[in-house]
C-alpha cells in the first residue's frame, strides 16, 4: 500500500523561537487545539495528552518522540474515544512540526501527519483529516505574530 501522509505548511512572519512558544506553552495551546492543554513534559519518551481546559475530559493521546527545540517536534497521536480503532502503538499516528527560519524574523511552519496507510482506519481517517480546514495553522500563525508584535511594543 503507498503511504499516506497529510502536509501542510505556512510562512510566518515570526522567527523559530516565538513560533516553538505558541507550540509547547500552555498559554497559548487551547487558542488553537480546540480549547485543549497539553499535559507533557516535552521529553522523548514522555505522554502527551490533550485534555479539555474546561472539561478535564482527554481528547488525544500519545507519546513525545523526538524534540529539538525551536526547530522539530514529533509525537504520536490517537483519538481514545474511537471505539472503532482500537488503542495500539500500531494505530496511532505519527505528528511532526517542523519549522525552517526564512531569513530575519520570519518561518515557514510545516505539519506532517501519517502515516494513514499503515493505521486501522487509515483511509476514513486520512480522507477525515483532509476535510479539514486549515484553521489551526492559521491560528498557530496568527498567535505567533502576536507574540512579535507584543513583544516590539
């Protein structure tokens, strides 16, 4: 079966270092996962769940894999309120942030998720996944240009 990965990338106008903060920092989290927090501590080999900041309710789940801060961040991720794919390391996906400098001051921030083809579900989920919207990089964007502009003030 060929591999089935989703990447999405935007430029920003903020450099590696704000945009990290926006990724790993509780303050910033919820404004663009779905009102979630991350409960980690961004070590490999440490779980990282996403819980509702108003519910308490876990959401996602999963493990760090690799960090090399303000660059990439890779970690795995599954739904455990999915009855329909059952919670096994072979089931759960594989998320990679990866951020390139542009020049002074400014990123382009990609997203790689997969890979589908090897996951139960893969095809529901990747098509799923597709149907997305870009709202959360665009949110990830938004609030690291913030940050620059706040902190120039």
């Amino acid at each position: 079966m060929t591999e089935l990965f989703i990447r999405k990338s935007i430029e920003i106008n903020a450099p590696a270092e704000a945009l990290w903060k926006v990724l790993t920092d509780n303050e910033c989290i919820p404004h663009y996962m779905f009102g979630c927090m991350a409960e980690t501590d961004w070590k490999p080999g440490s779980p990282l769940l996403w819980r509702g900041a108003a519910d308490g309710k876990l959401y996602v789940k999963g493990h760090v894999v690799a960090i090399n801060a303000p660059h990439r961040l890779e970690y795995t991720v599954i739904d455990p309120n999915n009855p329909s794919v059952p919670d096994l390391p072979a089931n759960y996906l594989t998320m990679i942030y990866e951020i390139k400098e542009q020049g002074e001051g400014a990123s382009v921030f990609e997203i790689i998720q997969g890979d589908y083809s090897k996951v139960a579900e893969g095809q529901k989920r990747y098509e799923d996944t597709l149907r997305g919207d870009d709202s959360i990089l665009m949110k990830i964007k938004e609030l690291a240009e913030l940050q620059v502009a706040a902190n120039r003030r």
